[in-house]
C-alpha cells in the first residue's frame, strides 16, 4: 500500500480525499451504497432525554433517525 512514498492526496467531490482517482471513485461508490443500504445504523444509538430511554435496537433506531433526529435532546451516537 505505502511502497510507492510520492503519492499526492486530492480532493474530489463529496469531501473525499484519495492518493488516485480509481480509489476516490470507489471510496464515492461505497458511501453511496452505505448511505442507500444504511448499514451504518446498525453501529448506532439514539439517545432520547425527551423520554428517558435509550434505543438500541435496529428497527427503532432507524425510525428514531428519520422521525426524532431534529427534535431537541434527541442524540444520535456511535456504539464504540
């Protein structure tokens, strides 16, 4: 990965930065399919002081992201 030492990083579209540009196109298909598919949820929690609880589970989570993200003391977190 690091054997050719004079690479350049660019900046393309969409905030990615890539080394080449077949790395900055897959990088962009991948957060394309990963914002379609939403896999990334399963790695979150929504945090609702509103209620007191804490929402965990997939489904909830998901409809917790769509429905109650812009609402006050609602907080979308990383499980790690």
């Amino acid at each position: 990965m690091w054997q050719d030492r004079g690479k350049v990083w660019m900046h393309y579209l969409n905030d990615i930065i890539a080394a080449d540009l077949y790395s900055a196109v897959f990088l962009s298909s991948y957060m394309r399919h990963s914002v379609i598919t939403r896999h990334y949820v399963n790695f979150l929690e929504v945090i609702d002081l509103q209620k007191y609880k804490v929402i965990r589970k997939f489904p909830k989570v998901k409809a917790a992201i769509k429905d109650r993200s812009n609402i006050p003391f609602v907080f979308v977190i990383g499980k790690n």
